[in-house]
C-alpha cells in the first residue's frame, strides 16, 4: 500500500501498532506517540537528546516522507528528511478526556496533507484540534469552527469573535458541558464610548463568558432614524471583539434579540439600569431554567446622543 500510494502521489498516513514498523516503510508520514517510539526504536526518550535519536533512527529507518511523534502535554515533534526538527507546543487548557486524541490527530493531519498544506501546517493544526478534543468528555468529533475559532485565539484578530448564531450556538454548548456560565446582552454599541466600556466589563463580572448581541444596521435604523448608525455594523463588531472582556459578538437583525437569546440560552441576561426587569426582552425564557436578568447602571452623562451633539456644537 505504501508503494502504491507513494507511486500515486497520494499520501499514506498511519496510526503504527506494535513494535515491527518495517511494514510501513515507505509511508509518507507515521504518528506514534512516545512510548511507541520508544518501543520501535528501541532508544529510551528521557529527554531531547533520546527524543532526537528515535525520531532520526524511525525516519531514516523507514524511508519515511515525515515522523509525528505526539507528546502529551509536551506537544508534538515533527521529523522530516533534509528538514530540522519542528516541535510543536500544546495549547494550554483543561484536559477532560484523552479518548480519541490520536484518532483526532491522524484524521486532521490526514485531511490537511489531501488538501495540499505543508507536513509542517497539516501538524499544526492537527495539534490545535487534539487540544480541543481532550477538553471534551467522552469520544466526540471537532468542528471546523472550533478549529478556526482556536487558532483565532493566539492571534489578535477580532475575526475570531465574530460569529453567525449556528456556529456560536455549537461553540456555546460546548462551552456549557465545561460548566461555563454565559452572560448576554445587546445593543447597537454605535460610537463606543466610556459608558459601553464600562457596562460591558460590569457584565462579564456575572459569569464566565460574555455574547454580545450587536444590532445590524437596518435595526439601528429601524430604532434611531436614518442618520443611525454612524458606524456599520462590521466595524462595530471588530470594535466590540477587540475588547478583553468581550469573548462573542453575533449580529442581528431583528428588532429585539429575542431568537438569540431562545438560542444560545444564557445564564445571565444583562441590560441597562433604564430598564425594568419586567421590560427586559428574554426575562421569562431566561427565568424559565432557572437564569436571571441583572441591570446595570450606565455612567452618567455618557452616551453616543451626547457624544454627537457635542460634536455638531463645537465643530
């Protein structure tokens, strides 16, 4: 098969078993975890020096295109001819389960080499996903969106945040089963200012994650009049995901956030204190398992009204 495959130009990659790996030379890449390379190498990996040796003596050994040796929470090494090694650190976070870790490992990589990525990004993300599914309970399957919203994370791109509501809804429920708390609110958030800043920090204080639920430019309209929104609601989205405090923004466009909130289900459902709790859209379908609705207070004399009036005034 190995022959084939490489004769073909169709990558092989295997999951070895036992100690004799002679029938899988000329795989184009093997993924073994360390005591698997310990044993078929028959080189004790203690430290780097060990972990070195093994991956060299099975690569050149076995004629292989690449080695991934996984690691635990060491990573992964990656081994290729003519290439330095490539040790790939772990993404820190909670372990819940390592079944089905490999197989998470070697469907991924698999998927990234048939879609043309290097050895080296293939096992890049092949990491990122492993990550996330030791963070689950039980076998379970990791979603492309899970994926994208990971690697967004390392990197400072408010794209990650920024979610249509299936792809938040599956990210969410995910969140919950690790016993997040999720906290909601909404607004048209045009012309951010001092006060939004503040009620934003206030409302992630009420549990563990904070959803923002961000009025589309047609509702903005539909409440403020023609002349609103300042802003478009793109560019309010990257404004709000670029805030620490803010984890998700999802845009809608309906007149009130009711549909997110049936949805996504929060905990907490947050608004401001010119509200009554009575007059809080999702109170009773928050109220109904068991969440509750908090008001906060605004910061006095601020407000994007204010903000504008000033600036006609003054300007």
């Amino acid at each position: 098969m190995t022959a084939s495959g490489r004769r073909l130009g169709i990558p092989v990659v295997v999951d070895p078993k036992g100690i004799d790996y002679s029938k899988y030379r000329g795989a184009t890449i093997l993924t073994p975890n360390r005591k698997e390379a310990e044993a078929a190498s028959h080189i004790v990996i203690k430290d780097e020096a060990g972990l070195l040796k093994a991956g060299e003596a099975l690569l050149r050994g076995l004629d292989l295109d690449g080695l991934l040796i996984t690691r635990s929470e060491e990573g992964m090494s990656l081994f290729q001819q003519d290439v330095a090694t490539t040790h790939i650190p772990t993404v820190a976070r909670e372990v819940y389960d390592v079944t089905g870790a490999g197989d998470t490992v070697l469907s991924v990589l698999s998927l990234g080499l048939a879609c043309g990525l290097s050895m080296a990004e293939a096992a890049g993300i092949a990491n990122v996903a492993a990550g996330i599914a030791v963070g689950k309970l039980g076998t379970s399957t990791v979603s492309p969106g899970e994926i994208i919203a990971e690697i967004g994370h390392g990197h400072p791109d408010s794209d990650a945040k920024i979610k249509n509501l299936d792809v938040l809804a599956s990210l969410v429920t995910e969140e919950k089963v690790k016993g997040k708390r999720v906290v909601f609110t909404n607004g048209c958030f045009d012309l951010l200012h001092v006060g939004h800043v503040k009620y934003l920090q206030k409302a992630r204080t009420f549990g563990d994650l904070l959803i923002v639920g961000l009025n589309s430019d047609a509702s903005v309209r539909a409440l403020k009049g023609e002349t609103r929104p300042l802003i478009v609601e793109t560019e309010r989205a990257h404004i709000l995901a670029a805030l620490d405090c803010v984890d998700y923004v999802v845009i809608f466009g309906e007149d009130t956030p009711l549909r997110l909130i049936e949805a996504l289900r929060p905990l907490v459902l947050v608004k401001g204190g010119d509200y009554t709790p009575e007059r809080v859209v999702g109170k009773d379908v928050v109220e109904s398992y068991g969440g509750r609705v908090e008001l906060v207070t605004f910061v006095d004399g601020k407000s994007t009204t204010g903000i504008i009036e000033k600036i006609r005034k003054e300007h």
